[in-house]
C-alpha cells in the first residue's frame, strides 16, 4: 500500500499540468557542454523521460539522432507540441515506457527522477536501453553564491512547506559506476521569468492561494528591485551505462 510520502509525491507531481504555461516560460534550457557529457555525440535514439515542454528536448535534437519524448501530463504535452511538433510523443512515465526492449542508446531524465519509483524505473530505463547503453540525469539548481539569488532561496525555504528535493540519484545493477558532474552558467532571464520559474515549483503550485500569492509577491518584490538579466545555475549531472552481460 503507497505511504502517505508516496502519495503526497505523487500529488505533487500531478501538480505541473497546472502550471505547463508558467513552466515554459520561467524554467531555464540546459548548456550543451552539460548534454554532450550526458549523451555521446553517436546516440542515434535518445528517450527523454518526464520531457515537460521540452527543455531538454530541444537541446537533445541532432541531425541524424531520433528523440522520443515521454511524459504523463496532458497540459505539458499540450505545450511540448506547440513548442516542438515534430518530435514523437509518448503519454507515459518512467516506470512504464512502451517501447520495445532495446531500442535506445541513452534513457535521460531532466528535473524529473526524484518524483519516479526507482525499483520500477531502474529495471524499465535498462530494459529499454541496447547493451552498454546509458541512463543520464540532470538537475538546474540555483547558484546561491550570487547574494540576491541566496536571498530568493531563503525567501522560498521560509515559506514552503514542503522538503527540498532529493537530487542524489542511487542506481543499482545492471547498471554500473555512476559518475557525477556539474556545470556552471548563466541562463538569460528576466524578473517576470523568475516569478514564473517560482510559479511552476510543485510545492508552490500546491499552496493555498493566498499563501501562494504572498510568496509570489516576495520574489516580486526582490527581483523588481534587483532587475536581473540572468540566473545563475549550476548543472548537475549523473550518469551510468548497462554492465556489461
């Protein structure tokens, strides 16, 4: 029987079809160093899990390399096809990916794995996944060593309630070492953005709304006085290939 955790991180992750718009307005693309380590540049099929409206996706496409996205809320996939028509589409999750057995290079999810059943979705990216195939991970997260961005921070940890997410990915057989590495850069922004990045996080689309619209007024208030025109992030990524049989 799903734990009252697994039910409210389901819950959550319902949550984003409601605020798909926000989402592809505030949420920052990825750098391509970051996705050349994350795939190898002869990845012919790549799967990209939990694809949103496409962040990741449009820095995936290659001449070439075919991508499939995968990803369970309508409102996003409603957007992703606005944004990148061209790209198949598929209304599933991790845990259930259906296509055939063997048939990717490289299984990645973008901002994604800390809401999937690793116990389900392990055993399912490496059923997908040709031999010495790959599952990569990656999250943006905000470079607090910028003092205003700190200060965004804490205004958000002060009034969410919920707990940061967890962005230390454990895998396990058939899947090998997993390597770890991080990106810095700066992701062209401005305050409305910024307030609409704030507005597309589960925890603050879940809020009762007067508490979500007093936070959204603090980042307001912050980012009109500060006026910037960029975020910094730091790119964290992980990645680990099928062990050989």
């Amino acid at each position: 029987m799903p734990t009252a955790d697994h039910r409210d991180k389901a819950r959550r992750a319902r949550s984003f079809g409601a605020a798909a718009q926000e989402y592809e307005r505030g949420r920052p693309t990825y750098p391509p160093e970051s996705v050349s380590w994350l795939v190898p540049e002869e990845a012919r099929t790549v799967v990209d899990i939990g694809a949103g409206t496409g962040k990741l996706t449009r820095t995936l496409l290659s001449p070439g390399r075919e991508v499939i996205a995968v990803e369970p809320s309508a409102e996003m996939r409603d957007q992703f096809a606005r944004v990148l028509p061209e790209v198949r589409m598929l209304a599933a999750t991790a845990e259930f990916i259906p296509l055939p057995d063997a048939s990717a290079d490289v299984v990645v999810c973008a901002q994604a794995w800390h809401w999937v059943s690793p116990e389900l979705a392990i055993p399912e990216a490496a059923r997908v996944l040709r031999p010495g195939g790959r599952l990569s991970l990656v999250w943006n997260t905000r470079d607090v060593s910028e003092p205003w961005v700190a200060e965004l921070d804490r205004i958000l940890l002060e009034r969410e309630s919920a707990r940061a997410d967890a962005r230390i990915p454990h895998v396990q057989p058939p899947f090998g070492l997993l390597e770890h590495r991080d990106f810095r850069w700066a992701h062209p922004t401005s305050p409305e953005e910024i307030v609409s990045m704030v507005a597309s996080r589960s925890c603050v689309i879940t809020m009762a709304p007067m508490a979500r619209q007093e936070l959204l007024d603090s980042v307001w208030t912050l980012v009109a006085a500060e006026g910037p025109t960029e975020m910094p992030y730091v790119t964290e990524c992980y990645r680990a290939a099928v062990a050989p049989a």
